[in-house]
C-alpha cells in the first residue's frame, strides 16, 4: 500500500507563532491569495471577536496553504484572520474588552491597541500557536475544490458548488470575476451581490452560452451547463477573451453608475450574450449602442415593475423596426427576468427582445449581418399575433432562436 506521502496534493499541519506568520507576511515568504468565494468583509465586531478569542487562549481554526516550488507559501484559506491579526499588531484596530463571558483582564485593556498591551499580555499574543495545514501538489484549479470539500458551503446553489469544484473552468471563471472587480463589478453598480458566487455563475452560464454558440445553454435547465461543469476542462482562450471583452466593455460604460440601472442575474446574464455576439458580428465599439439602448431600457422597465407608466419613448433609430410595443415587451422581459426564470426558455425570449430593441436602435450596421435576418423575420411573425407574449414565444421557438451561426 502506497504511504501517505506518496499521495497527490498532501496536506501537512505544521504549528507557527503569530508572531512568526506577520513576520514572514512582512517579508514577503508568506503571501494572501485575493479572496475568490465572495466573502463579505469582515465587520469591526468580528475582527474583534477574533482578537478576543486570542487573548483567551481559544482555537481560531486552521489556515490553509498552498507551497509550490516557484514561489513563497500563500494562504488560500483564512487570510481575512490573517489580515486581522496584522491589522491589530499595526495599531489600527483594539481590543472589546466587554465581550462576554466576562474577564477581568480583558476588561481592563479595553479599548487599547496592541501597542497599549502591558508587555506579558504582548509575549503572549506574539506566541499564541496557530495550525497552518499546508497543501503540496496541487494544481491551482484544484485548491478550490480540495478546500471545499473541507469547508461548510451548504448555503450554495447546486449550480454554485459546481462552480466550486469545476476545476481549470472554475478557475477560469473565478479568474474574470476577480478581473470584473477591478474594473467595477460591485453590487452598488450592478444591483445583487456576490455573497453566494452569483457573479461566478452569471460568467460561468455566459461562457457556456458563448462556446456552445446558444443562449438557451445559459439556462438553468441547461445540460450542457451541468455535464460542462463537471468536466471542469478550460474553455477555448478565444471564448475566455470574447467573454472578458464583452464584460469589461458593458460594465465600463458611463451608463453603468446611473442608479436607475440595475441588473438582476438573469438580465445581466442577457445584456453580456448581446453584447459577446454583436461585438463578434459587428466588431469593437459597437457597445456603445448597447449602452445607449441600455440607458433607456433598464430605468423603463424598472418603472412598469413599480407600477409606473414609461416616461420615454424607445430611442428608435432604424427604419426597418419603428413601431416596438415597448410596454408589452418590457414587462415579457420582466417577467422573464425574475430570479426564478432563468431557463432556457426565458433566456431566449430576453435574447430576442434586446434584439429587436438593439436593431431598433440602430445597434446593427447592415440589415444583411446576422442576426438582423432573424430579427426582422422575428418582428414580422410577432406582429401578427393578437396574444404578444404567445407568439414572441412561438416565433422563438419556430426560429430556435439564439443559435449562432
């Protein structure tokens, strides 16, 4: 029987100081991988929670490491306990001492920083043991899903845990996410937090999308979504950057930080695949139609959901489509834009309908580049049905609409 050590990816305990883990943070042979799971961050009570259960002597848990022969050891798992530490040893953070249970001593420290500690109480905060588990022959797509095996995650999705453990693909997506942060995806701006990964799901159903060339695989019934995550392999780099491009160019746009525009996962999801197939049909610099049409759509249709009546008219520019129903087909979208219909269904029917807007608008240079066909055959069928939302449905459908060529 094979010994532990000659297993894959061991993981060894080891015991420092936190004395000796802010020393060799300082120096540089210690590093704190960026966060990836969307953890909020940590709150001024919680960091002193942590503080106090130091000066008592209590467990704080593990952290995790990752040692690679390249490069120092980085912390994959615990770094915002790590950070607390090194923010307390700093002086910018002190010590609760009204916590309970009650203690005497921490009474009397409260509110000093860790300067202020009497010298004992200093030694024995430097020497508090801390178990640092460290991982050796992992591949970076596999730290994530090695530490979710180890961690508590029930509050996520299927879809989400999938993510988790999805490999050089989750890796990939997990990647963007951390790029889009950079360039401003943040609740404030966008409408829904990542607190359960939902940006890692909103770019991994857009990728899945993009490399099967059909938004219905954006879908939350969508098989291909499922057997892709579990395959785990990286999608083609072609893919990666027409979805990074795509993603910087929408979130990037000025019309972003007006607060009327919101997404929720579904219609973000939406405005990202237009944007990926009209850049790659019409070329860079077409989203600022997108943009255009975004800054009338998004505050319209937030109007019909609280009950108000549009203050604006489409800002139609194409003479092929003059005449959208634009409060019928805002509240379709509505409603196909809501947190429990993300199938694959309404993914094609919001598809559709940004469509007819976008070429409406003048998003599409020449009648004769697809999708425009399909549009116009689209608008023509749909205006001949009495129900709106029945033969939208239908047309799209009859079309299988949202198959790239």
């Amino acid at each position: 029987m094979a010994s532990p050590r000659a297993l894959r990816g061991v993981a060894q305990p080891r015991v420092q100081t936190v004395g000796e883990l802010l020393a060799e943070l300082a120096d540089g042979r210690l590093r704190v991988e960026r966060d990836r799971t969307g953890a909020p961050e940590w709150p001024e009570h919680r960091k002193r929670l942590l503080l106090d259960s130091v000066l008592r002597g209590w467990p704080v848990g593990p952290l995790y490491a990752l040692v690679t022969a390249e490069g120092p050891r980085t912390v994959v798992d615990g770094g915002q306990r790590l950070r607390t530490l090194q923010e307390f040893v700093s002086g910018a953070l002190d010590v609760d001492g009204r916590l309970t249970p009650t203690d005497d001593l921490l009474r009397d420290i409260d509110g000093k920083t860790y300067p202020e500690l009497p010298t004992g109480l200093r030694s024995a905060f430097d020497d508090y043991p801390v178990v640092v588990i460290e991982f050796q022959g992992l591949a970076p797509e596999e730290v994530r899903p090695a530490l979710f095996r180890l961690n508590d995650a029930d509050q996520l999705s299927y879809t989400q845990r999938s993510v988790l453990e999805s490999g050089a693909f989750g890796e990939q997506v997990r990647e963007l996410t951390l790029k889009a942060a950079d360039w401003g995806l943040t609740h404030e701006r966008i409408g829904f937090s990542n607190a359960t990964l939902a940006y890692e799901d909103v770019l991994g159903r857009v990728i899945i999308a993009v490399e099967r060339r059909d938004v219905k695989a954006a879908g939350s019934d969508s098989t291909s979504l499922t057997g892709r995550l579990k395959d785990g392999y990286p999608t083609p780099p072609d893919v990666y950057e027409d979805v990074s491009t795509a993603l910087r160019s929408l979130i990037t746009r000025p019309e972003i930080d007006e607060p009327a525009i919101r997404f929720s996962k579904a219609s973000l999801v939406s405005w990202l695949l237009l944007v990926v197939r009209a850049q790659r049909q019409f070329g860079l610099g077409v989203e600022h139609y997108a943009g255009y049409l975004m800054e009338w759509l998004e505050p319209q249709r937030r109007r019909l959901a609280a009950g108000l009546d549009l203050d604006a008219r489409p800002p139609t520019r194409d003479a092929l489509i003059t005449d959208l129903p634009a409060v019928e087909l805002l509240s379709i979208f509505n409603e196909r834009a809501a947190v429990e219909a993300m199938t694959g269904d309404s993914t094609r029917v919001r598809d559709a309908i940004l469509w007819l807007f976008f070429v409406a608008v003048g998003g599409a240079p020449t009648p004769a580049s697809p999708p425009v066909p399909q549009v116009l055959e689209l608008y023509d069928r749909m205006r001949e049905g009495v129900d709106l939302e029945a033969s939208l449905a239908a047309a799209v459908r009859a079309k299988e609409w949202g198959r790239w060529e």
